[in-house]
C-alpha cells in the first residue's frame, strides 16, 4: 500500500472514531433510535473529511451507477436479497418447530391469527420488501461510501479477498461500542456481542465486495445494506414467535442459524472473488474510468 493511503487511512481512522466515540457517548446517555441514523451518516462524512484534509479531492469515489451493465444484479440484489435471507429463518424453525407460532407478538397486537394472520403477512411483507430499501438508500450510503467505497480499494492492493475481510472486521469493530451495549443481541454479554458483530459484518461484507468488484460501483453494496437493514423491521422473532430466543443463534439473520442463507451466500461470493483474483488487473479499468 503507498504510503499516502496509508496516512490518508489513519486520518479517516481518528476522525471517524472521534465520532463513534461522541455518538456512542450520547446513545449509552439517552438510547435513542435517531441517534443511530446519525451515526450511519459519520463515516461518509468522515471520508469528505479525510479528502479535504489531504487535498485526496474527488477522484474514485465510486458513485457511478453503470446502470446499463448492472441493471440486473441491482433488481436481483433488492428483489432476492429477502428470499436468501429468510431461508435461514426457515431453517431455524425446522430444527426447533416448538419455537415456531401463528399467535406471534405481531399477531396478537394486529389482532389476528392463524389463516388471516398468514394472510396479513402475504400482503405486507412483499410491499415491505419493494419499499424498505429504498428508503433506507440514503443512510446506507454513508455507511458504504466509506467502507466499500474508500477503504475496499485502499485494501484491494492485498488482493480481493484480504481487502473483504479486513474492511469487513473493520465494520463489525466500527458496530462494538453499540453492540456491546445491547443494541442486536441484548444486554449482560458484551463481549460476545462484539465477537458475533465480527462474524456478522465478515459474512456480509465478503458479499458486499463481491458487489463492489462486479459492479465497479458503490451502489451494489448500497442496495444489498438497504435490503438487509429493511429485512429487520420485519425480524422472524417477531414474525413467528411468542416467546424470547437466543439471538446468537436464531431465527433472526444476526445468529448463526438465522443467517445461514447468508453464509452460503458468502461462500458463493468468496469463490467469484478467488476467480476475480485470478484474473490480473482485472479490477484497474474501473479505477480508471471512475468518478
């Protein structure tokens, strides 16, 4: 790596931890919600930051669409993500049925169960599924113009694979201080949250660099976040259960078996990224022809 990316990283590392430190402060004081949106938002503003102050300026920031050559990965990004994401809460229910209920705490505050309760959720969940992500574009943008959009390819100089899972670990320690205070998988084990936050963001962001490579853009990972995080306000433990789960586990997709769809996903993508590696230089002609 040369040496001005590297102090150019640095400088994002203070700058955007100066900021998870004072976010961190404030929701530990108040734990609200917004606070977390605004923090999705620091690491792009950390990234402008870190342009100005190096006189970096504008080059390959990754924004570009090329819509003609990625129309179809970014409708099957939005529209699939969903359905790769529930097979793990599928198999969660098939390997303990006993946790598995129609008379979930969704059901009973809409006042329905049984037939009208599954029909309730066919109607819901397709339009949550086409709606979501596009709200949530603009917030996972600041969190990918930094960690796929800038320090993806400051990594890439180590290879595909190395530069997704450092920026991966990278993400999942930038989610510790909120994780450690129960945000995801509750309170009274903050270690074991930060260590799951690791596995989590590993898995996810191996398949949002795959994105990032195929697409030459930021925008695939963008889609891919603003999918996963609209997946959440619809978590299978409040879809289908009455009762408290063990979150590490499932049957949500932060626990191991509730995110099993996104494991084999990554195993996927890890493979299309070994073969990309192979491929010499094959990610320099999106260098070059960025903005």
């Amino acid at each position: 790596m040369k040496k001005s990316d590297q102090k150019r990283l640095w400088i994002f590392a203070v700058v955007e931890s100066a900021f998870l430190l004072l976010f961190s402060l404030l929701y530990w004081q108040h734990r609200e919600n917004w606070l977390l949106s605004l923090l999705m938002f620091t690491p792009a503003v950390s990234v402008i930051l870190t342009r100005l102050f190096t006189r970096e300026g504008t080059k390959a920031l990754y924004l570009r669409v090329w819509m003609r050559k990625n129309l179809r990965c970014y409708l099957a990004t939005w529209l699939l993500t969903p359905v790769v994401a529930y097979i793990g809460a599928v198999l969660y229910f098939l390997l303990f049925p006993q946790n598995f209920t129609l008379s979930s705490q969704l059901a009973q505050e809409a006042g329905v169960q049984g037939v009208d309760y599954l029909v309730m959720l066919a109607q819901s969940i397709p339009l949550a599924v086409l709606i979501n992500p596009l709200t949530g574009l603009l917030p996972c943008l600041g969190e990918e113009l930094a960690w796929r959009g800038y320090l993806l390819p400051k990594f890439s100089c180590y290879g595909k694979i190395p530069a997704t899972l450092i920026t991966g670990l990278l993400w999942g320690l930038w989610h510790a201080p909120i994780v450690a205070m129960g945000f995801n998988y509750g309170e009274g084990h903050p270690v074991a949250n930060i260590l799951a936050m690791l596995v989590f963001c590993s898995v996810l962001g191996v398949i949002q660099g795959y994105l990032f490579f195929h697409t030459g853009s930021v925008w695939g990972p963008v889609v891919f976040h603003a999918a996963i995080n609209g997946i959440d306000l619809y978590a299978p433990s409040q879809l289908f259960m009455n009762r408290s789960s063990n979150l590490f586990i499932g049957p949500n997709l932060i626990g191991l078996v509730g995110g099993a769809g996104l494991i084999l996903l990554a195993a996927w993508c890890l493979r299309q990224l070994w073969k990309m590696d192979k491929t010499a230089n094959s990610f320099e002609p999106v260098v070059r022809n960025q903005i």
